[in-house]
C-alpha cells in the first residue's frame, strides 16, 4: 500500500495491518543502545566522547536493523538513549530512523510525549510531519494522555493528514504502574481503563479498512488480566505490549491482545533481541540478534493464533 | 551558593532560593521559539533549511536571555520547539542552556519527559548530569509522573547527586487537563490531589536549608482555587505555574502559592515576553522583552507579598 498523489494518504493502521499480513510478523523490536551494552568492537570507539559515542550507537543500531529486519514489522528507537549522547545523538536517532525505513521497516518513535496543544504541535512537526519535503522521521509515535485531548489533537491531526500512528500509554508495563494507573475511581474502574475508553473514542473516526484505528495503545505485557481487559475496552485499537523478553513476560501472555484481528497487536522485545550475543554461545552479535528475532516473531505469530 | 570540591552538591532548592532573595524576582520566562514568529530580521535568515532556522532561533533566544536576564531567576527552554528542528534544533537547545547558565540564570529544561527506570535513566543523563566533565545541560527539569515511581527515581538521584531540580506534573494549565487530572478517585478527591501527595511524600529527603524541596510540581496558574489547594498538599514543593500572560492568568491569581515563602513558587510567562515586541509600540525585540519581564517581576513580586 502507497500513496496516490492527491489523494489522502493511507492510514498508518492500514499501512501496518498490510505490512503484519505481507511479513507474518506482529514482532517489534526496540532500539535500546546503551553505550556498555555495545559489543566491543564498537565499545571500543565510543569512549572517545559523545560524537564517537553516537557513531558507534548509529552503526550498532543499523546492523541490528539489517539483522532484524526480515523478522520484525517495525523498530521502536526510544529517543532518551540518543538524547543521551546530545546533539550527535539526534543525529544518530534520525540516521537510524531512516535507515530502519529504507529497509522496508516501520519506524515507532518511543519518546512518550505530549504537552499542551501548541507545543504537541511542535512534537507532532518534529516526529510525524514530512520533513524538508523527505518522509517524516518516524511513522507511529508513543503520546502520554496525562494532559488531556487538547494536547493529543495535534498528534490526531497527523493521523488524518499524514498518515501517522499512535500509541498512547495505557498501562505500562513497569512495576511503578500501579501508583497512577490502578488509582481506583469513584464509579469502581482503575484510572487505566478510563484511559482506555478515551482512547476508543479519540480513535474512533480514525479507523481504516482493515478496521482498526490509527490510535491504539501500549498495555504492558507482563499482566495478562489486564491485556485482555485492555483488549475489550478498546476493541479497534492496535496494541502494543511491552515487557517481553528482559522484563519477563512470554508470547503466550499476549494471546488476549490478538482477538480484533492478526495485525491488532504488536509485541516489542528490546534487550532481549538487541543484546542477545550476551547471552548467546555464537559471538557475532548480529546473527544473535537475528536468532533471537526469528524465535520470537514464530512465537508470537503462533500464540496470536491466525 | 556554590559547590565545594568533595562536599556534596548544594541542593537545587537552595540554589533557587538564593537566586529569588538575591534577584528579587519569582519569574521565568519560557523560551518556546517558532520560526513564523520571530521578528522579520531573523524570520528572514530562517528560511534557508533547518540548519539556518536552528540558527535564527538560537540568536533569538540568546538576545531574549541578554534581555530579560536582569529581571528572571531562570529561563525555561521548551525542547519540543527546539526538536522541531532536528538535530540542528538540538544543537540549538544545547547552545541555549549554555547561553542561559553563562548568564547567571538557572535553567529548566521543559521536557515532560518520564519512562520506565532503565529508559529515565537516559532522561537523567540527558538532561541533568555532568556532561563531558562540564556542567548539565540543565539545572531542572519537567517530568510526567504518570508511570510511577520507579520512572523517577532515577531523576531523583540526579537531585542527590548533582543539584538538580524536578518539577512534576500535577495538575496542568490547559483546558484538557480535566479529562484524566480530574477524575474523582474512590475517597472523592481528583486524581491530581493524590499525585500532590505523591509529590509531597517523594520530596521529603530532598528538602534544602530553605525549607522547601527539590523535588517541585508544575501547577497551572489559570485556576485559583487549584493553585492554593496544591500548596496546602504540598508545603514543603517549589511550585511552577505556567499559564500567565498569552494563557490569560494573571499574577495575583497566583499569590496562594507563595505561602511557604518568597521562593516557593516561580512564575512563568512565554509567549507574552518572547514575542511582547508584536503589541509593543516599540518596534526593537529585546527592549519589548525586557519591559513585560521587568513589569511581570513588579507584578509578582508584589503579588507574592514578602
């Protein structure tokens, strides 16, 4: 699926569920690049300060990518690692974004932002919009609700005009979740589900012809109750689930996300996959990535069960 | 107050408070540079590309930093401006702080940003630890509360370690903010008050000689009532209120905040000072700029009544 010239671009939710059925895959994998947790043979030219840093970090992130590639439906780079390095590590973050791009992949910008409306539109410009004419930097985007609609139509606005996505953050996937998330209303629900039922809203008018919506939602993995009652509340939504791998959950937990459809789900493993080599008896960090990345894809296709 | 070698750092609170008694002044002004609204000499530079629109809006701040410096206790760069811009706009963001620091000026880097632990770490080494053997790149930073406690913690221990300052979001000054701020809790209170309280237990063991904490709450000035209940939940937190001038608040809707002292609550105003040469009769920039942020001082000075 591309665009036609003139005509409205394709949905994000179409243009994912199209790339899912092609791939068989629902796999993604997170760009998680910690300067120690590089292999050594880019270890070793990082420590000369941050613009060496970020060179490593970029070549790091483009042979996993190369790695991956034919295993996973998108990557998700979280942007405080690039961040991390300063400016040469924005400019490792677009690099990258490219890259992933030009390999036929999705690209999910993990860097949950959200303001109020006139600085989300700054975000959504710096994210989703095309840029100098090019692409824009990522296709799908992770967005806090804490502030409100107001604070996310900016992000809608790129849905409808751009063809970008959303995942607004549910209910993580961290042990710190609860404090917030499960505050228990007056009418009984977890403040998470009221969250939910907003965001089935706020997706409805943004549902493709593969009948999900551009804005879906990230419910961590790692609580399989509530992935299926996320699933229920929000029944168009594409679901991201964090927390397999490093932070324990299995493919099997996730089976609940996958009921509305084969491409309603996406399941993101970072560490796991990225530095597999350490855990792994071969010693090149590529092919462990790749390894581990294949694992999972069958894994995950087979515990979402089309 | 300055650090001495081998002690541990002074505390941001106490950092601040000797800034406000010394200046005399609560306010801060946020640096939210869009291109289209520069004035027309630097509007006309920015055209060529990103590169040349970094650097139209790094002159800009910079000549707004000159101007309004003898009248802020800190500047309040908002880096979705900034990263709408790339990697060139970061490169900017950094040289702003930079700028502000060397003028004598705290800076508050608003960023809103908040993830799982591993992923805040990042944000912490961002935003506020020592950078290359130098100073952070900022001395505080705004920060979503949503995922919990373990999304912060290592925020906080940048407080402990290196100064550094928070400002949590608790309850926020656009019109959206009621959709989940709002949301009555079983016990009858809204959401927002239970993160107050939150606030108000994390920044217990990072309270200052002052008396006040360097773990603060972003508080929206538009709503007086709102702005004197989070005070009393939380006496001990430096209180951020965004939302006078271009927002429509106005300096005596926020005296109930500085209760717990003359330097226990700051003042923002963006757009109204950055961009107070498009209803001033002058037609020189920084002369407009310096003028709304020296009448705002008076204001708030005088509103805050010590």
């Amino acid at each position: 699926m591309t665009d036609v010239p003139g005509s409205p671009p394709v949905l994000f939710a179409d243009r994912l569920a199209d790339a899912v059925e092609r791939k068989k895959t629902q796999l993604v994998v997170g760009l998680d690049p910690v300067v120690d947790m590089l292999p050594v043979e880019l270890r070793g030219e990082a420590v000369a300060g941050r613009a060496a840093a970020a060179a490593a970090v970029e070549r790091f992130c483009a042979g996993i990518v190369d790695a991956i590639a034919p295993y996973v439906v998108a990557v998700k780079p979280q942007s405080a690692f690039f961040e991390a390095l300063g400016s040469e590590g924005w400019q490792a973050f677009e690099q990258v974004c490219t890259y992933a791009r030009r390999a036929g992949l999705l690209v999910i910008a993990d860097a949950k932002r959200g303001d109020v409306g006139s600085t989300s539109r700054a975000y959504a410009a710096a994210f989703l919009e095309p840029r100098d004419g090019g692409p824009p930097l990522a296709d799908a985007l992770t967005v806090s609700p804490y502030l409100g609609r107001d604070s996310l139509d900016p992000f809608f606005a790129a849905c409808r005009r751009d063809g970008a996505g959303l995942f607004l953050l549910v209910r993580t996937s961290n042990p710190g979740a609860a404090e917030l998330q499960d505050a228990v209303l007056s009418d009984g629900r977890p403040l998470w589900r009221q969250v939910a039922e907003l965001v089935a809203g706020w997706g409805e008018d943004l549902v493709g012809a593969c009948g999900l919506s551009s804005v879906g939602a990230v419910v961590g993995a790692t609580v399989p109750r509530i992935v299926g009652e996320a699933r229920r509340e929000m029944p168009r939504a594409i679901i991201l689930l964090p927390g397999v791998g490093a932070q324990g959950a299995q493919p099997a937990d996730v089976a609940r996300a996958f009921t509305s459809g084969p491409s309603s789900a996406l399941v993101n493993a970072s560490r796991s996959v990225i530095y597999a080599y350490r855990e792994a008896p071969t010693e090149d960090w590529r092919a462990a990535a790749a390894a581990e990345a294949a694992r999972l894809q069958s894994a995950v296709w087979a515990a979402a069960g089309w």
